[in-house]
C-alpha cells in the first residue's frame, strides 16, 4: 500500500495545533474554567438555560424575587419601629411638658411663700425692735449695782441705797433721791454667795439716774474697800446684741474713739466733731473706714440680721413641637 503523500503530511501537521488540549488559567470565581463542557446533544443555553457565570436564569428571578421580598419586608419593619419610636417620644414629650407645667405651679407657689415668709420675717424685725426699744425705754429710769454682797443692808433696801449713793451727788434735794422701788435682780440666789445678785433700783426723776451715773465716772463708790459698778439697767435683748458686738467696740476703744450705745440698738461714734451711726444692717468695713481704721484680719464682723430666703428662677423655656 503506498504512503500518504508530501502534501498530505504538510496539512496535518498544520491542523494537529487545533486539537491539542489547552491548560486552562484558574479565574476569580474559585478556579473553574469560564465555559462548561456540553452535552453532545445541543449547547448549554438550549439545554438547562444555565449563563456563563453558572447560574441559571430561572435561579436568578428566584434571588431577584427574594431580595425585593426582603426589601419589602425591611422597609415595613423600619417604618413600623419609626412609627413606635415616634409615638414613644410623643408620649414622653407629653410627660416633660406636664411636668414643666407643674414645676412652674410649684415654683410660683413657692415664690409667693418665700415673698410671704420674707415680709413676715421683716415685719417680725421691726416687731422685734420696736419691743426692744419699749423695754429699754421703760428701764429708763432704772439703776443696776453690781458688787454689794447678799445682805449687806440693815436698813430698808431701799434706803440703804439712797444712803449709799448720795455722796456722789450732794447737791441734790431729798426729793431727787425719791425710789419708785428697790430690789434684787429676779433670779435664784448663789448658794455660796460669791456672785451677789444684781441691785436694781428704779429713780422717780431720771435726771437723778443721769447725774449719778455721771458723776460715778470718775467718782467710784466703794463698799468695805471694794468698788461698786453702777450701770444703766437694759434689756436682756439688748445685753446679747452689745456682746456679740463687742469686737466692734474693743476696736474703737483702741483706736481712742468715743462711742455711745443708741436706742434702738445701734453705736454712736465721735471723732472730729462729727457722728458715725452703726446699725445692725449696715455694713461694718464702711463705717470703719468712715473713721479711717484698719480692722485686724481676724476681725469678726458682728452679728446682722437674718438675710431674706432666695426666690426660685426659672431654668428652662417649655417648646412646642407641631405633631407630625
């Protein structure tokens, strides 16, 4: 049997390329090739309808499908959770807003008892002092001795006292030296006597009360060697009011400045031929440097009056936000 011939040679060597299986590149999609063997019966897309990526396309209108159900589905769960979180913040806008209303109820009530509470407490001021001065007024004419021993006297009380006080003033007539009343202070008395009660004695004319106290400045009377103190008798009130300001007055007797006790309470203070007044409202710092003195830094301000109690302000402004 004759060979195939040179030419026939020549064509299948150029052919063979066509048919030599090729290595495929792996792809992103997980290495697999991008076309699928076929049947030999038809190619693919008539067969299963599958595309070149793999996925057939009735697998793609199912996965379209589902997404727009679940596209459906979210947005009516959002739109039902936004409507809830409206009404809840509805609710609680409500609440602030009736709360704010009764806080302002609360605040104005509270307002008019503070306003209340303060005048009430002004006019028990005033009350206050106008008493103190009335009682201070009434002892005008009373002379307190401190110093004569329990039962010192022999005589009436009464004129064992004239007796032992005319020296100061013998100039005046008997009927100057005329008692309304003499006794001991009211009080229990000291078991050991060592603290002697008080002698208060009560002058018809207060111009006598004026002229012994007077003269008693620099004439003392002494009782077996031991000197009496004789002094304008005052309220237990006042009492109190001068020794919580005694730091105001220790300070002007250093500083050489005569001073007085007013009625009602206050401090009288000369210097230059003029008067500085000190009242229980004033401010301390400004009536010394009226009189050009420098307070110690520890100095203790005296006690002033009960400051008023503070209103309540308002701290927020109530919007309304239109319902949507």
């Amino acid at each position: 049997m004759p060979g195939p011939s040179k030419s026939a040679k020549t064509r299948d060597a150029a052919v063979a390329p066509l048919f030599t299986p090729r290595r495929t590149t792996a792809s992103q999609d997980g290495g697999r090739p991008k076309s699928r063997p076929t049947s030999a019966g038809g190619s693919g897309d008539e067969d299963g309808g599958e595309s070149d990526a793999g996925v057939s396309r009735a697998d793609a209108v199912t996965i379209m499908s589902q997404m727009a159900e679940m596209r459906t589905f979210l947005a009516g769960e959002m739109d039902r959770n936004t409507k809830a979180l409206q009404a809840d913040i509805l609710a609680l806008g409500q609440r602030t807003s009736d709360l704010e209303g009764r806080t302002d109820e609360l605040s104005g009530a509270y307002n008019s008892l503070i306003d209340h509470s303060n005048a009430m407490s002004h006019k028990v001021d005033y009350l206050e002092t106008q008493l103190e001065d009335l009682t201070n007024r009434s002892r005008r004419n009373n002379l307190r001795i401190r110093g004569l021993p329990e039962r010192a006297e022999d005589d009436p009380l009464g004129d064992f006292i004239v007796a032992m006080l005319r020296p100061l003033a013998p100039e005046l007539p008997d009927h100057a030296w005329e008692l309304d009343r003499a006794h001991r202070a009211l009080r229990a008395r000291s078991a050991t006597d060592e603290r002697p009660r008080d002698i208060i004695v009560r002058f018809l004319h207060f111009s006598t009360k004026e002229l012994i106290l007077k003269k008693n400045r620099t004439k003392p009377i002494l009782y077996d060697g031991s000197p009496l103190q004789l002094f304008q008798d005052i309220s237990p009130d006042t009492l109190r009011r001068r020794r919580s300001w005694k730091p105001v007055a220790d300070l002007l007797r250093s500083h050489n400045v005569a001073f007085a006790w007013g009625h009602p309470f206050k401090i009288l203070a000369f210097r230059n031929k003029r008067t500085y007044v000190l009242l229980p409202h004033s401010d301390p710092m400004k009536f010394f440097r009226a009189l050009d003195i420098q307070p110690p830094e520890d100095f203790a301000s005296p006690e002033g009056p009960t400051p008023p109690l503070p209103r309540l302000s308002r701290e927020w402004s109530t919007v309304n936000h239109p319902h949507r």
